[in-house]
C-alpha cells in the first residue's frame, strides 16, 4: 500500500507498506518512506480483533511487536462497535514514546465511498465517516477519519489529525493498493494498445531524483517490456504535483525522468530508444488541493514515440 502523507516535518512525502508474511497469529510488514525511513512491524492478529489503541506513526526505535495495539486501521471490534451503536472508545499511539491520548469516535456517515488506485486503476470503496476527540490532561486531539467498512479488514483509508501541542494538522491517506505482482504484463497492454502508460510505483528519495531501492524490480519490468518489443521507443515523462516553486518543479521531474532513463540502460536498453522530459505540475491528472490527487499527478508517464 502507497501512502501520502503531511505533517509538521514538511510538505507531502510518501511510504510503502508491504506484507512480507501473513500467518494465523501474526502479519509482518516493512514500511519504507521517501524520508529515509525504513522499519518492520509485527502485528498480531488478535490485536488487529479486538485492540482499542491505534498507532498512528513509525519510528526506528519502536518495538516491533506492541501489544495491545493495532496498526494500519481500528480493530474489527471498534469497527463493529462504531457502525452499531454509533461510537467505540479509541487510544491514540502518537509517537516514538508510545505516548498515547485517550479518546472516543463517533460516527459521521456510513456508506461513504473513497477513491482508491486499486492497481493502477481508479475504484471507489465502501467506508465509514468518523470524528474523534482525545484528552490527556491538558493536551487534546481532534480528528477525521475515512476507515474500510469491512470487519476483516478495517484499514484507515484517509485521516486528518489536530494536537494542541503541534502547530500543523497531520494528514495521511492510502494512494494505491496493489497485489505485489510484476504490472508487466498491464503495462505491455497499455503500451501495445494506448501507446501510453503512467507509472505510479517508482519511488524517488524526498525531493531528490535518486530511485529507491524498492522501484528495482519496476524498472526491470520497463526493460523486459522493451526487449519483448524491440522496435519500440519512448518517452519518459517525470511529473510532479504543484507544491514548490514551478521551474524547481520542471527541474526536479527531469532529472527523475532521466535517472529512470539512465537505469534502463543499465539493463540493456539503448540509450537511442529513449527519450526524457520533465513537464513539472503542467500536466495535472488530479486535484491538486488533496493529498490523493497530488500522488496521483506525481507520475512516471511512459509514450511509445515510434511510427
């Protein structure tokens, strides 16, 4: 899962969450942000049941399995709970301390629909509106949550947090869900067919045009797409969203267009197939007030220039 996120630390940055093992007691998960931070987390499957405390943030010096919590979204219990009677008790764990602030969530609205990148596809989900409010002494809390109406899985799809003792509100939202399989075959399709293709799973260090580690097996996907077909060439399109200065902006999506070239060269693909732009935040796809819409314009656009 891709996220998008805004906090007090600086404007929006993103992370991936990735299963790495799904047992019967327990699930294991990395999450890895465009801020350099890369940490695993143990969640246990009775917490995920029946927990009425939410971490809400990583940190390296938190423990791997904490007890008595969940991540990721409420329990199935506070789900239930929250849809049934209308409210359900909640504890917010806010920070590398484990300091927590206790609380209540009412609910808003249910059958409320929240876009998703479901793969690389637009979907609309069925989700529950709530409000919270949390006191510990003399700080407070107040926030908007979108969660997945499903008890199996009541993940937080979209959330806005205020604490009294920070100056901005913490905004967070699930971008894109995707199964973890090779999108080769998708984007072969595409390119076959539309002759275009936008890439939403490169990721780039925070502001910066350097690839993650986590975008290697993408980047071998475009390279085999090319070798399968040889008489194709492209353009690589870098695009932002519109936060920043516009000519930094141009600036930044070239210079990530041309690394994504360069890497493909790397692997085998002539330099002569390939062609790179930086268009900046000119291209919108997406509304770029929201945090879902500014992820879905940050994008690698992939054109088939040949006739």
């Amino acid at each position: 899962m891709d996220y998008a996120f805004s906090n007090p630390f600086g404007p929006d940055a993103e992370a991936r969450v990735t299963f790495t093992k799904v047992g019967s007691d327990e699930l294991d998960l990395s999450y890895a942000s465009t801020r350099g931070l890369y940490v695993t987390r143990k969640l246990r499957v009775p917490d995920r049941q029946a927990s009425k405390a939410y971490i809400i943030g990583y940190a390296k010096n938190m423990p791997n399995v904490m007890p008595n919590t969940t991540s990721l979204g409420i329990s199935a219990a506070s789900l239930l709970e929250l849809r049934d009677t209308g409210r359900t008790a909640l504890a917010l764990v806010y920070d590398a301390k484990q300091s927590r602030i206790n609380g209540e969530l009412s609910l808003v609205r249910k059958d409320v629909k929240v876009k998703l990148l479901i793969e690389d596809k637009i979907i609309e989900v069925p989700a529950l509106l709530a409000r919270g409010t949390f006191k510990d002494g003399s700080k407070t809390g107040s926030g908007e949550f979108y969660f997945l109406d499903n008890k199996n899985n009541p993940m937080m799809l979209q959330s806005t947090l205020t604490f009294s003792w920070e100056k901005e509100p913490r905004s967070e939202k699930i971008v894109r869900v995707a199964a973890g399989a090779s999108m080769k075959s998708a984007m072969e399709q595409s390119l076959g067919t539309l002759r275009r293709y936008d890439i939403y799973g490169l990721r780039f260090d925070f502001d910066k045009a350097t690839l993650r580690n986590e975008s290697a097996g993408l980047i071998k996907d475009i390279a085999q797409t090319l070798k399968n077909n040889p008489t194709w060439t492209l353009q690589i399109n870098g695009h932002t969203d519109s936060i920043g200065d516009p000519a930094y902006n141009m600036k930044l999506s070239a210079a990530r267009a041309a690394t994504v070239a360069t890497e493909l060269t790397k692997q085998g693909i002539s330099a002569s197939r390939l062609k790179t732009a930086g268009l900046g935040a000119t291209q919108p796809k997406n509304d770029n007030s929201t945090l879902q819409g500014r992820a879905i314009n940050r994008r690698v656009e992939l054109l088939r220039t040949d006739r």
